[in-house]
C-alpha cells in the first residue's frame, strides 16, 4: 500500500511540474564561507578548499523541526532519537558512540561530562543556527580529548547581520512552537538574541501508555563589541527541558521521566598583529533529575512512590530509592595564538579545563552531604582537571597542501595522552584529492565511571580510549555540483562500551581489547540553474566494524552502527511560485537490543526502516507560510532500542521575517 501511496505524490508532483513554466534565476555562486570559527582558528580558509569538512544549513529544509532532524540528513552521521523534536539524542558520526564526539557552539566546546546523552542539551533551537560544520574522522591534533569519530560546530547566526524574525507551527498531538530572534547593530556593538519555546502532549496516542510529552524553552545572546584594537565577544544562554522519557533506559519500567536545564557563557577577544592572540573563557551549568517511576503517576508519599496499588520497587521487596539528581560545572579557559611565516601557517593553543559533578548516584561518598531541599541531597561528587596543548602547522606548495599537528593532555588519573596527525592534500581547479591520518582518544564520563542502578553498574577503573584512524578521499566542486568519495579504517583500543554475557546480567562499561571499523561515504549535489528543479542530494555511508575473536558479549552502544545510510533531498518550484522539499532517509542497523517481554530480556534484531518528509512553502512579501509532513508513510520504527518513535505528523508554519 505504502508504494501506491508513493507512486501517487511523486506522479502528481511530476504533473505539477510539468505543467508550469520552468522560473528563469541566475547561476547561483558556491558559497565560500570562511571557517576559521571553527575551534577558534584551528582550521581555517575558504570552505570548498577543506576537503573533510561537510557544511549544512537549516534553511528551506524539509520537517526541520530540531538539530537532530538536520543532523540526520548527513549520511556519515547517525542520529539515535529518543524522542521527538530534539526531546533527547545519541549522535554518532562514523559508527563511533554518543560519548566520541564533540560538540562545539561557536567554536566553545560544551560536551557534558556526565553522560554523552546531554551533549545537545544546548541553549540553541534550530531556527537560530546560520549553519552547521561537520568535521568526520578522528581529530584529536586540532580539537583534542573527545574528538574521537568527529567534531560537530553549531554556528549561530551572526549578530552583525540586521534581521527580526518571528514563527508560529501548531501541529498534530499538541505541537506547538514559538520562535523570535532579533540582530541588530548600534554603533560598535551588535547583538542577537533567540528565544523559542516548544510543546507536545505526546505522540503515542493510541497506546496504553503514552509518556511522550513534552516541553523545553531556550534562550540565547551573542553580542560583539567591534573595535579594531580591543574587540569583545560575548555568548551566553539558558534552555530547560521536561519530558516524558518512555522506557528510555529500560522497558521494563516505561513510566520515566526527566528533566534538565542549564546555563552557557563564553568570553573572548583577540589582539596582536604579526601574532594573533585570542584568550576564550568559558562556564556551563547542568542539572539533571531523572525519575524511573514518573511523579505524576507514582505519587510521593511516606516516602514511597505509589501508583493505584502498586509501589514502586526494583524487584520484590526492594523499594525504589528515589530520583536521581545530577549538577555538572564545566570552567576554564584557553589562550590561542597563530602567525604566518616563509613556514606556512602555525597555530598553538594552551587551554585548562575543570570538570566537576555533585550527585546522588555519580562520583565519591562526600564526607558530609550537601542537602539542597526536602528531596535532593548530593551524597557524592568527583572532579578533575586537564590541560591541553596543541601545536599545528600547515604549508602550500603550489597545488599541494600538508599539515601536521600534535595534541599533548596530561590529568593526574590518566596521566599523559598524545595524539597527533598529518593530512596531504593536492588540489587543482574543481578537484581536491587527500590523505589523512589521525589519532584521538576520550575520557570516561562520570557515567561510565561510577553509575549504579536496577540493570547498570559502573567501573571506576576505565582507561581512556583510543583510536588511529587512515583516510583517503576526493571531491569534485563547482558552482553546480559538489562531489565527494571517501574511504577509511579506524582502528580502536581500549574502546569503552557498556556490555553484558548473558540477557539477565546487569549492563557494566569495559575497555575493550579492540574494534576495527572500515567505511565508505559518498556525496553528490546538483544545483540547477534555469529549472524547475532546484537541488538534488544523494548520500550514503557504509560501515563495517569487526571485534577481538576472543571476545564473546552483548553490546549496548559500540556494535549497534548504521551498516548502511542513504539520504535523498530534492527541492523544486511549485504552484503560485512555491517550493517544495522532499527528504528520505534509509537506515539499516547492525546489532541487537534488549526489551523485556513475558517477564523476561529477550534479543531483537533491528529491523531496516525507510522515512520520507516532505515541506511545502509559500513566500508572500516578508511572510513564509509552511506545510510539512514528517514520516509520510506513517512508518513504525525504533532507532535506539526498543523506543517508539512517532508516526506520521503533520505541522503548519507561519513566519514571518524582517531583512
């Protein structure tokens, strides 16, 4: 039925298409967008000329609703949705887990410590990104710790650019969304201020349990201070979320829920000449409660979690404790330098970072408890502090390119760790052809380390983990095409993941002896001039991954990769000068996952799933009003799990928007 369904839209769309005289416009110019906010300076030049870096943007893009959904339609990156709308997710890029990558706002690094699932709790909506860079591969000479499968840096949009903007989306199961933003100059400053706020009163409405509501405000401030001798540069934000978190660490008990907020900044400038400086401070906050037995359900009394007759417990006589209350503070700053010379182009960077947890469930017996109110009481806490130092440099030789770089950390638990990395290049008119090679390694969350509870345990003696990785790759750009192949192997050590030996074992996190992953990625985008098409893009990514012969268990996170991803967006003119986006995606997922059925863990195999959206858009003077369909064939899936995911969803959109 689905296929008849399909069949129809596409040969009704043809129709469409036929029937209007194809819009003349003039050649569009490939963008060169300058990318030295990337790690602050780490990388930096004309976008087309950096070979592994991928740029997408929000704009005109079919059932954008969240970072996740933009994230998604790169094929190299695999994003495991527990939820709707940016509710919460796993991003992985390349087969790596949620805790290898890292994140970037502006250039700032923001992973939080406790647990990869926090990474994209950030005080940014997808409305008030300009675009997005992808750097796939393992990075750790340019970025670091963490850099371990990629980098990921959301660039907001700039506040230099005058622009007031304002949107409204309702939709089914309750959805609604408000967004306002505004840039505006005066003088030496400028500053842009986002704020959005978006709801939903759950998607499972037609099951017995439907705890997939949810909630979340984000606010956010850049503001820039352009003097030509002492510039400032300031960011800084708020976002809060309440969601229901159905079965998102078990499905034996559905009725969970969580709730997080925090706070960002970062502060920054630059001087010098022959040598440019730039000095960053940063400081983000994070709390986390998370509730197996959901209150609004199990009410609270005597001290028990009681729901009609049932007490919350973990096993038969075992009562459940209570929630667990999580406060990360992440503080430091860096100094960043860079000069060219008959050597080519140096970059050096000097940073120190302190990471800290208070909880009820992660870190170290305190010797005296830190009570908070009535219900929350941190029992325990861990800290460390690392510094960092990275030297990196790069030199042209007609069309040749080759750098080289080095990483050194040095923390007192895992005392010294090096990476370092070349890449050479060789460019000439539309091609540019390359080989790299990288090394990265990451440190254990708090998670990993120290968390208890009714399936998980902890191990407070994990190393870092480790990884070399060998790529090779070409791509072809112009104005109206950009093509690009790539083929590459990472080979792991000490590889962190949470497994078990048998389905009735708790889950525990180990260092693995090793992991092998080989892969492929292929990209094409064709922009049409004088059509009624606008732009076509096919991608696909393919993955490989091989463990120790030796070894025999149940992995939760590090074999459960995307084998095979294709993604498909085409855009088009339409009716009355209207557009139309169309996107698919095809997922098809090694490994297996755990549900408790009967009473009992049992083994699934993933199943391989297609999802296809679709937005129409209608531009009238400074108003954009907006229809999308998201899972058009109303597909059942899970990506992480045994999670269910939305069905089909349909949203209206009104904005409207001042140059």
């Amino acid at each position: 039925m689905r296929r008849y369904i399909f069949s129809f839209l596409l040969l009704t769309t043809f129709y469409f298409i036929k029937a209007q005289n194809a819009p003349k416009f003039e050649q569009q110019k490939l963008d060169t967008v300058t990318i030295a906010s990337f790690g602050n300076n780490r990388i930096s030049g004309k976008l087309y000329k950096k070979a592994k870096i991928i740029n997408i943007s929000p704009k005109q893009t079919a059932g954008i609703e969240s970072l996740d959904d933009l994230l998604n339609l790169i094929a190299g990156v695999d994003v495991r949705m527990r939820g709707s709308k940016g509710v919460q997710s796993d991003l992985s890029i390349r087969g790596g887990n949620f805790d290898q990558v890292l994140i970037l706002l502006n250039g700032v690094k923001v992973n939080n410590p406790q647990s990869g699932h926090h990474n994209l709790d950030l005080p940014v909506d997808v409305s008030m990104i300009d675009h997005i860079e992808i750097l796939e591969g393992a990075s750790g000479q340019h970025f670091g710790v963490n850099a371990y499968s990629g980098a990921i840096n959301i660039i907001t949009k700039n506040p230099e650019k005058e622009q007031a903007h304002s949107a409204l989306k309702i939709g089914q199961f309750g959805y609604l969304k408000t967004d306002f933003d505004l840039a505006h100059t005066s003088g030496k400053i400028s500053v842009y201020n986002g704020f959005t706020y978006q709801r939903s009163t759950g998607y499972l409405t037609k099951d017995s349990i439907n705890n997939t509501d949810f909630y979340s405000i984000k606010d956010f401030v850049h503001l820039k201070y352009n003097d030509p001798k002492h510039p400032v540069d300031l960011q800084a934000g708020y976002q809060q979320k309440d969601f229901g978190a159905n079965s998102f660490y078990t499905s034996k008990y559905p009725w969970q829920f969580e709730k997080t907020y925090g706070y960002f900044a970062s502060l920054s400038t630059r001087f010098g000449k022959k040598v440019t400086w730039q000095p960053v401070l940063f400081y983000k906050l994070h709390f986390d409660e998370f509730q197996l037995f959901r209150e609004s359900v199990y009410a609270y009394k005597n001290g028990y979690f009681i729901h009609d007759k049932d007490t919350a417990q973990y096993a038969p006589h075992v009562y459940y404790p209570g929630h667990n209350y999580h406060k990360t503070q992440q503080l430091g700053g860096q100094i960043q330098g860079r000069f060219l010379s008959k050597w080519g182009n140096t970059y050096f960077n000097m940073a120190l970072r302190n990471e800290h947890i208070w909880s009820n469930k992660l870190g170290k017996l305190l010797s005296k408890p830190i009570v908070i109110n009535d219900r929350t009481t941190y029992t325990k806490s861990d800290e460390r502090t690392y510094i960092e130092a990275q030297l990196n440099q790069s030199k042209k030789w007609s069309h040749f390119e080759v750098g080289l770089g080095l990483n050194l950390l040095y923390e007192k638990h895992y005392n010294w760790q090096l990476n370092g990395g070349g890449y050479l290049s060789y460019r000439q008119r539309y091609w540019i052809h390359y080989i790299n090679v990288s090394t990265a390694s990451r440190l254990p969350t708090f998670t990993d380390l120290y968390y208890q509870g009714p399936v998980n345990i902890g191990n407070p003696n994990l190393k870092p983990e480790t990884a070399v990785t060998y790529e090779a790759g070409t791509k072809f750009i112009n104005a109206q095409n950009n093509i690009g192949v790539n083929i590459f192997l990472r080979q792991s050590q000490n590889t962190i993941d949470w497994i078990k030996y048998h389905p009735a074992d708790k889950w525990q996190p180990q260092n693995l002896t090793g992991l092998q992953t080989f892969g492929m990625e292929f990209n094409a985008t064709h922009r049409f001039k004088k059509s009624v098409f606008k732009k076509i893009r096919l991608s696909y990514a393919y993955l490989n991954m091989t463990k120790d012969q030796n070894q025999s268990f149940i992995s939760k996170y590090a074999l459960d990769y995307l084998k095979h991803k294709a993604n498909l967006l085409v855009s088009h003119h339409f009716y009355f000068d209207s557009e139309m986006t169309w996107t698919a995606v095809y997922k098809n997922r090694n490994g297996q996952y755990l549900d408790y059925t009967n009473e009992q863990y049992r083994l699934f195999d993933y199943k391989p799933y297609w999802l296809a959206n679709m937005k129409w858009t209608k531009t009238i003077n400074k108003t954009r009003l907006g229809v999308s369909i998201e899972n058009i064939f109303n597909t059942t899936y899970n990506d992480l799990s045994y999670i269910k995911m939305p069905g089909r969803w349909l949203i209206f959109e009104i904005d409207y928007k001042i140059k």
